[in-house]
C-alpha cells in the first residue's frame, strides 16, 4: 500500500500519490561517447560501404538480431516505410489496407505513393488491426496489407498471413513500435515482404531520428537501398548506369549509427524490465472496475511494450469523462495520454483526398464513397476509451508500477467526487 491513497483525490487538492520524477530517457554512457569520437576523429560522417562503417555494423547486427537477411538502415520510420511502399510498387490506383488505430506516418506513405489508404477496423480488446475483417476490404485493386505492431503487441499474424495468401497480396509490417517483438518466437518484422522500424527518439531504440526495412527478399532490399540513395545501384556494374531508379535521399548518418551500435547492447535488458513490469501492473489494473488492459493474441510470444495502453469505461467511474479521470491522474502524479484519434475521419486526411492529384487518379465518385467505405465504429469507441502509458515510466521499479495502480484505484473509489470538475 501505498501512502495518500486513500486521502482526498489530488485535483482536489489532496496529497498527490507520488511526486518522484520518472524514469529518465534515453540512457548513455562512456560508450555512446566513444562510438560518436570514433565517428567524429574519422572525418567520415556520411554513411559508406565498407566494415568499418557504424551504419552497416548496425545493419548487420540488427539484421542479426532479427534473424532476417537484409536490414537497410533509413533516415526514420516513415523513410522506412516509404522506401519500402516504393520497392513493393505501390502507386496511384492502388488500395492498401491498413490500420486506423496507428500513428500518423503509416497513413502517410500511403498518400505520399498516391495511393489510396483502405482502413480496417479495430479489434476492442487488443487494440490491432481486426484480422478478420481484412479480407471484407479486399478488392481487386489491393495491392499490400499494412498492418501496424501497435504498442510493440502483434498484429494477428495467423489470420492476416493466411489472407494475404488466399488472395496473393503482399503483407508489409509496420513494426515501428515493436523492437525485439515476437509472434510464435519468430520476431516481428520478419513475417511479411518486408517490415520497417523506427528509432525516433521516443522508441525503445533511439538514434534521435531512425529507421530500419527488414527483409529477406533480395530484390526487394536492392530497390529500397537504390530509392533511398539517390537512386544509385546497391552493386554498381562497371560501365553500367549510375541511377537506377527514381529515388530521394533517406541514408542515415553515420552519427546516428555510432548511436545505435551503442543502443543495441542496452536493449535486451531494457525489454525484460519494461515485460516484467507490465506483467505486475496488468495485474494491479486487472482488479480495478472499469480499466481493461491491452489483450494479446495468443501467438504473441513477446511484445517490446512501447505502450502500455488500456481501455477507460467511465461506466464505472460514475460517469466521469476520460478527460477528468486522466487530469486526476496527471494530478496524482501519473503522466498517461488519452492515445490517438481516429485516423479515417482526420481533416487532412480528407483533404489530401480531395486534391487535384488524388481526384485526377480515382475520380470524384469513388472518392465520395470513400468516407462509407472507411467507417470504422469499433476504432472510434476504441479512441474515446483508451489510455496510454510511455515505454519510458515501464523502465523503472515495481514502486513505479505500485503508484500507477494506487492512483488509479484511488481514483475509482471516489470518482463521485469528480462530478462536476
Ligand atoms: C514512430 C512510428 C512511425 C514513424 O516513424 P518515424 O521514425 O517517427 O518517422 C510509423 N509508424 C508507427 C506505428 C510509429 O509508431
């Protein structure tokens, strides 16, 4: 137990359950250092082929770590997956099924490749793409099947992988989230065409901004590599060409690979604090009315937490709106964020539908129908119940996950007097 939790609510003006700072991230030491001097005194800055290149000691050693044949290295996440948009062909015409439960940048590329973004509708209980209701949006012009690894948890793999093939669709994972994640012990990323991660600074593998495509299809990885270098060939030919394809520059630096190298050796370790932490704090918020932890897919077999998400019923909490109950939380002091919006009614969204080039390319009708097309009620309740806890507060101690439960538990026990704040 712990002290003030049964004195008067925080926002109140009670004692707050804990005033401790967070864990702090990220994390360095002497050997960031010394692989950033090594960078810095070589005078080699930008990324190049060799060994001693840090870019493709990372390469290799994610690529390893993934158990997959060929990792590229991107300038971020969204890099990734647009470099990988590019290499699997995906342009104007083409309908890619993907997630509206996702961060802003998997429904981006989509746009970018002026391709027209198909959203499947969430599953309630584990927060991913419903896996059975991809194949209803399937047309004859799908092209991919962009599922996202949300909060690191897996996608459901069986049922995505399994209508993919009966209806000869690649899959493209977006594994941004899910560092060291697995489904039935196979990592995450490795399952699809290709997968992309990122290592923005708010993952749990950082370089500031970062990116990876996985793949072990070699094609594939030669015409990311080209599309992210200007468009030159991964194996020039002497007299050959020296751009083979249309490109953009998307290379990572080698700053940012000395960083990553770095990284890498703390990563493990910091994995199976953040799962052991969740195991306890699932089982303090089990017990409390009304909160609903994520649900895992039972052929998720490891999970890199970079969210601890959880579903509010205000039901419960008599009735109070999600945006009170997280301000009590906040004032106990526990930071959570009420998660993303829905994705297929984002303004912008509509907008970009709306352009001269998209209008051009589909046609007014079929873009009118679009909205009903896209619907999502599942991931609309989804948006309006969620919570989420950062990657970084699951790094600390099991007090840490003690004052999340005792804030929360406190709260629901005297909602009543939050009637009205
Ligand atoms: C972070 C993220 C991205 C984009 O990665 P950046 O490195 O920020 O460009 C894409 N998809 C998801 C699900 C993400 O969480």
């Amino acid at each position: 137990m712990v002290a003030n939790s049964n004195g008067k609510l925080a926002i109140l003006g009670g004692e707050p359950v804990r005033r401790k700072a967070w864990h702090s991230w990220p994390k360095s030491d002497q050997l960031e250092e010394q692989e950033l001097l090594t960078v810095l005194r070589s005078g080699k800055w930008g990324r190049f082929q060799g060994k001693d290149s840090a870019v493709e000691r990372f390469e290799g050693s994610y690529a390893k770590l993934l158990g997959c044949k060929h990792v590229l290295a991107t300038a971020n996440g969204t890099s990734a997956l647009f470099a990988s948009l590019h290499a699997m062909g995906i342009g104007p015409g083409d309908e890619v099924v993907l997630s509206p439960y996702t961060f802003v940048a998997t429904a981006n590329v989509v746009l970018l490749n002026y391709a027209l973004p198909i959203f499947c509708d969430s599953d309630l209980d584990s927060f991913q793409i419903d896996a059975n209701k991809v194949a209803s949006k399937i047309t004859p012009r799908t092209a991919l099947i962009l599922p996202v690894h949300m909060a690191g948890c897996a996608a459901n793999l069986d049922v995505i992988l399994e209508t993919a093939k009966a209806k000869g669709i690649p899959v493209l994972e977006d594994a941004c989230q899910a560092h060291l994640g697995e489904w039935r012990g196979r990592k995450l990323g490795t399952w699809g065409a290709a997968g992309c991660f990122s290592f923005q600074a708010s993952k749990n593998l950082n370089s500031g901004e970062g990116g990876v495509v996985s793949t072990n299809d070699s094609a594939l990885y030669e015409r990311a590599y080209s599309f992210h270098s200007a468009g030159r060939p991964l194996n020039p030919k002497p007299g050959g060409p020296s751009y083979v394809s249309n490109a953009a520059n998307l290379r990572l630096t080698e700053f940012q690979g000395a960083i990553l190298n770095a990284q890498m050796t703390r990563l493990e370790t910091q994995s199976r604090i953040r799962e052991e932490n969740v195991r306890y704090l699932t089982g303090l918020l089990e017990k409390i009315p009304g909160i609903k932890p994520v649900r895992n897919y039972e052929g998720c077999t490891r999970s890199a937490w970079h969210l601890f998400m959880f579903r509010y019923e205000k039901e419960a909490f008599a009735g109070i709106e999600r945006s009170v109950f997280l301000k009590a939380l906040a004032a106990e002091g526990i930071r959570s964020s009420s998660g993303y919006q829905p994705l297929n009614k984002e303004v912008f969204l509509l907008r970009s539908l709306q352009s001269k080039g998209f209008k051009r390319i589909y046609g007014e009708k079929m873009l009118k129908e679009w909205s009903e097309r896209n619907e999502c009620p599942v991931n609309d309740k989804l948006c309006g119940q969620a919570a989420w806890f950062s990657q970084t507060m699951l790094l600390g101690g099991r007090e840490d996950m003690d004052h999340i439960g005792e804030a929360i538990a406190k709260i629901q026990g005297q909602a009543d007097a939050l009637r009205g704040v």
